[in-house]
C-alpha cells in the first residue's frame, strides 16, 4: 500500500469549516476503487491544523487519485484556505490493512 501522512495549516478564519470546505474532495477520494481509508483528524494542540491519513492499494491507485478530476478540482479550490503548502510523509508498505497495536491489547 502507499501510506500517506499529511499536514494542513488551516487559516484561523477558515478552521472550523475545513470538513465542510474539504467534503467533495474527502468523498470523491473514498469513492475511488483503489483508495483504503482517508481519514482527517484535528490536532490537540494547533486548532487550525489538520492530519490527514490515507492510503491507496498501489502505484495504480496512487496514479488515479492525483490524476483525477477531483484531485485537479482540490488543488484550485484548497489552497486559498491553506496558510502554508502542506507537508507529507508518503512511503510504501507491505501491508494491506491496520495491524493491531499489541502494546495495548485490549482483552475482553
């Protein structure tokens, strides 16, 4: 899979729509056939920053997403709201799914 952690400064004014700002190109990407999961979180410490975690089922998959029409749409659309070009981890690895976390296995 292609592993993707990314990074997005939201500016002050426009954090707390970010969801909504970001919403088609959220479900158009997990609407594609090779996209895993795509998932946003929001940082405890900065309000106005962003995690994205994604991952997508190859090289094949990683091409579709950011050749897509949506893609395109996202990089015109997106960074007005941005206070800084995003930073990302991007890496390959040879898994298809979460593993568990067996340091904290939680027994029922």
């Amino acid at each position: 899979m292609i592993f993707i952690t990314a990074k997005f400064l939201i500016k002050p004014e426009f954090a707390e729509q970010w969801p909504e700002i970001s919403r088609a190109f959220t479900e158009a990407t997990r609407a594609e056939p090779g996209c895993m999961f795509y998932d946003w979180s929001r940082s405890l410490d900065d309000p106005n920053e962003y995690v994205l975690v994604e991952a997508f089922a190859g090289d094949e998959a990683g091409v579709a997403h950011v050749t897509s029409d949506h893609f395109k749409q996202a990089q015109a659309d997106l960074p007005p709201y941005l206070q800084s070009t995003p930073r990302i981890v991007n890496t390959k690895l040879d898994q298809d799914d979460w593993s568990e976390l067996g340091e904290f296995a939680v027994s029922n």
